[in-house]
C-alpha cells in the first residue's frame, strides 16, 4: 500500500487512542484525521466547517482521506 496512505493510517490510529495528538499535526493533516474519524471537533480551534475542510485540502488529499478511511472500515471488519 502507498507510503501516504499507510503514514495517515498511523496518525489516525494516534489519534484515535488519544485526541491531544493532533494538536501536534500539521493543517492537512489534521484536517484529513478529523474528517476520516468523522469528528470536526478536532479541526483547529472551530476554524473550518467540514466543506471548508475538503476545499481546503483539495482534490488529492481528499482521495487519500477516503482510501484510509475505507482501509480502515475493512481493518475493523476482518
């Protein structure tokens, strides 16, 4: 699988475990993490609204984003 696409899987499963660590995560990802765990929450201080989020990403990550997001559905149900 795409080196990207495994790094992001790992900064989800960080912060899944505990939410505080995405303070340390650049914009983008922090943006894909919160969108990929369905928590808008955790985009930066409210900044961003979830279409704000996608547009500000663009195109790729959001491809990248709903990979990991569909990986990471297919990890939970083997």
């Amino acid at each position: 699988m795409d080196e990207a696409i495994e790094r992001l899987k790992r900064l989800v499963r960080s912060v899944a475990e505990d939410p505080r660590h995405i303070r340390k995560l650049i914009l983008a990802d922090r943006l894909m993490v919160a969108l990929i765990l369905n928590k808008p929450e955790l985009f930066p201080d409210g900044e961003f609204a979830i279409l704000q989020a996608v547009e500000h990403l663009g195109d790729e990550l959001v491809r990248t984003a709903i990979k990991v997001e569909k990986a990471s559905a297919r990890d939970m149900d083997d």
